[in-house]
C-alpha cells in the first residue's frame, strides 16, 4: 500500500471537509498511516510535524500511550448505551469532573457529540428557558464580527464569516452583529485593553437597545480562531459579563477551541474571572481522540426545565451517540493527564519560547503583526506593512505557505493570510523552532512577487 493507490481510492469515493475538490488535481492529498506524539506519518513513509493539532484537537499528541490505555479498557466494558432512560460510569465521572473544574455556578452537563452542536444546544437552551419564564419576545442573540461557533445552521449563524456564512444566508436566523474588540483593530498609541474598552461601547449599545428581544450573548472568549487568530484582552469579557447581568441577558463562552489550556488557563474565561451561563467544550475535551462535547450549565437553567412531562417544558434535544462511553473515557484520561503532569506550567514555557523564536518576523516586511494568547500563535501576512493592506484572498498566499510546509515535513494550514500554530503540548522547544524557520521561508516564499 503507497500513497498513490490511496489517492487513487480516496478521490474516487470521498468528499472531504472545509475543501474545494478541484484543488486536488494540483494538490495531492496524503493518506496517513499513523501519528505518534506531535508527527504524522503516510504511506511512504514521509513524517509531518503537526503544527495544528489537527484541527486543534490534539492536546498530548497522537496516539498517546494513557489515552489509547483507557479507550481500551472502556472498550471491554461498554461501547455505547442510549444516554436517554439510562447512565454509565464514564458520563457521571466525566460531568462531576467538569462541573468540579469549570467555575460557579455551573453545576450542570449536557453531552453532545461535536462542537457545532454543543453551541445549538446553548442556544436552543437559553431561548427555550426564556420561553419558559414567559417571555417568548426573546428571540434574538448577539454575537462578535468575525466569529465563528460552527457550520451548523444555528451555529453558522451566529458567526460572522463570510465564506462559511454567506451562502447559507436565507436559511438563517439574523444576529446582531457588534464590532470585535480583536486588537489588530488598535489606533495608534493604543493597547489591546484599550481596544476593549472603545469596543465594549457598541456592544453596551446593543444590550440597551435590545436587551427586552435578546436571549443571549455569544463569544469566543479571548481569541477568534476561524476568523483569523484574532485576539482579544480578558476586561472585554470582564466588562460583559457585568452588562448581561444588568440587562438580564445570558452569556454563552464557545471555549470549543481556546478551552483546556489553549490559552495558558484551564480556560479561557478564568482570566477575565468570570463565569458564563452556558460554557461550551470540545475539541481537546477527549485530547483530540473521539467526538464529544458537553454544555456546562446552572441550577438556574436545568430548573427551568424541571416540571410535569405534561408541561412541555422539557429540553427535548438528543443525539444517538450523547455521552458516548469511549468518548468520555478519552476524556477521563485527558484530565488525568492535566492532574498527574505540570501542564499548564510548561505550557507557558513553551509560549514563552514560541514568542521568542517567531518574534523576528515582527520585522517582515509582509508580516503586518505577530500575535500570541499561551499556546497560540499567528503572523498575519500583508500586503503593506504600514497600512497593513490585506492580500486579496483571491491570491491564496496562504496556500504557498501550506506546499511550502508540507515539502519540509510540517503540517501547516493557514487561515487565508494568517500562519499560525497551535501544536500538541508534547512539543519540543527544538521542533518550535524547526516550525518557525519552515513558517518564515513559507512567508517569504509566498509574499516574493
């Protein structure tokens, strides 16, 4: 079995995600064999150092001896088990274990099966609860420019990107779209706080306007990763999570993708010091293993819902494989691994030196900023440096980077024209630095006209 004979086989039959097919009569696909650690191995024998943790879901890298160990043991216990009517093992430990590490007062979990459908069960939740409480003119939510929470059709819509978006436009619910307070929006002189801070003003507005038809808020706290790695300072989630208060709304913290020490916390909302109303979790949650995600909610919320069948005001919302036993045991495993090892800890060790080996394209002369929250890292490719005049997405620079790292061993996917990292946290110091030579000669490479 070599690469090309599963070329051959895969663009027969399969239709991949987030891909325009066409691209592949230029752009081979790579089967892959197996992972170990932070590599990726195909066919041929060729390793790729992956720099993205595929799709920002590896959090100890592939195959990881723990993790395979308890999706093991789960497997000659229990499979699966309809989670509706019935319980297992795995499901009760895994929620008491985030209800114990997620903040007051979220006390209750409700399982899904991905991240997209975790936000649609956030939304879904705070709209019904408010239909319970009698006011059905609560209809609406409020979301950031640029965000993204997911390409279901709730989801979708509450995001702000446009080539996700945009098509689907006439099937969807209408947000009310405020500024970002992302810093790369900074006038001169002005720090990312500050930047909050103006920010924050539209979204007051918003509240105040709307606040009688809004359910509720929704966020990725800290950094926007669809939209471009955009980032953000914790006093805009500080600042909003007093204004929902004030104005009797919810607030929902998407941490699908910054949550489980992305950020250099746990998650990302603990350094604003705040709690939402409704977080929700994925991705790292089974260390990049099995699709399972889970919406952290209160009492408050969970008694809304608590009432004679006959009521109706059940949250009548399933999915076949909710709380799916070996997804949770990955779980398990995962915060085991946070509780046995310093993680967080050499976390930061390892965001300190992807500061300092990627700090030389900050003088790139296409290299419009590079930007850091913990264990992500972006440079923003542009046309002009002091206007930072963006590349015409139509040029693809992004895709000379991602060629470019492919021939030297190393799994890069840029956002449009934002190269960024975000690598498994059994990364070396020494295979940081391998990352930040293949991303500058890739940034080079593309911005040579």
């Amino acid at each position: 079995m070599n690469n090309d004979e599963l070329l051959r086989r895969d663009l027969a039959v399969l239709w991949h995600p987030c891909t325009q097919m066409k691209d592949h009569e230029s752009l081979p696909l790579i089967p892959i064999r197996r992972g170990e650690g932070v590599w990726l191995e195909d066919f041929d024998g060729n390793r790729y150092l992956d720099a993205i943790s595929s799709w920002w879901v590896n959090l100890f890298g592939h195959a990881n001896p723990s993790i395979n160990q308890a999706i093991r043991d789960q497997l000659e216990r229990l499979e699966h088990v309809i989670l509706a009517g019935f319980g297992h093992q795995p499901a009760i430990e895994l929620a008491e274990r985030l209800v114990a590490l997620t903040p007051q007062p979220l006390t209750r979990c409700f399982y899904t099966d991905n991240g997209s459908s975790a936000v649609e069960v956030a939304l879904k939740m705070s709209f019904h609860y408010w239909r319970n409480h009698g006011q059905p003119r609560r209809t609406r939510f409020i979301s950031l420019s640029g965000s993204y929470h997911g390409e279901t059709l709730g989801a979708l819509a509450v995001g702000d990107v446009a080539l996700y978006k945009e098509t689907y436009g006439p099937l969807l619910l209408e947000p009310i779209i405020v500024p970002s307070p992302d810093a790369w929006n900074r006038e001169p002189g002005e720090r990312a706080a500050d930047v909050a801070e103006r920010r924050f003003a539209a979204m007051e507005a918003a509240l105040e306007q709307h606040s009688g038809e809004v359910c509720a808020v929704i966020v990725e706290p800290l950094v926007q990763c669809a939209g471009g790695m955009r980032m953000y300072d914790p006093v805009y989630l500080t600042r909003l999570r007093e204004a929902c208060d004030r104005h009797n709304v919810h607030l929902i913290a998407d941490e699908i993708a910054v949550g489980f020490g992305r950020t250099g916390t746990l998650f990302a909302c603990e350094q604003a010091g705040i709690s939402p109303d409704f977080l929700c979790l994925s991705k790292g949650l089974t260390g990049g293993y099995l699709p399972l995600a889970a919406v952290l909610t209160s009492d408050d919320v969970y008694r809304a819902f608590y009432d004679d069948y006959t009521t109706l005001r059940a949250f009548l919302h399933s999915h076949s494989y909710t709380g799916n036993p070996l997804g949770c045991a990955a779980a398990l495993a995962t915060l085991d691994l946070f509780e046995q090892q310093p993680v967080l800890e050499r976390n930061r060790q390892l965001a300190a030196h992807m500061g300092r080996a990627f700090a030389h394209l900050a003088d790139h002369p296409h290299v419009g900023e590079v930007r850091q929250t913990g264990m992500i890292l972006a440079a923003e490719m542009v046309r002009d440096k002091a206007s930072r005049e963006p590349y015409p997405w139509q040029e693809r620079r992004g895709l000379t980077v991602y060629r470019h790292a492919l021939e030297r061993g190393a799994l890069l996917r840029p956002l449009g024209n934002v190269v960024y990292l975000m690598p498994p946290y059994v990364i070396t110091e020494a295979q940081i630095d391998r990352l930040a030579e293949v991303a500058s000669a890739g940034i080079t490479r593309a911005t040579t006209d």
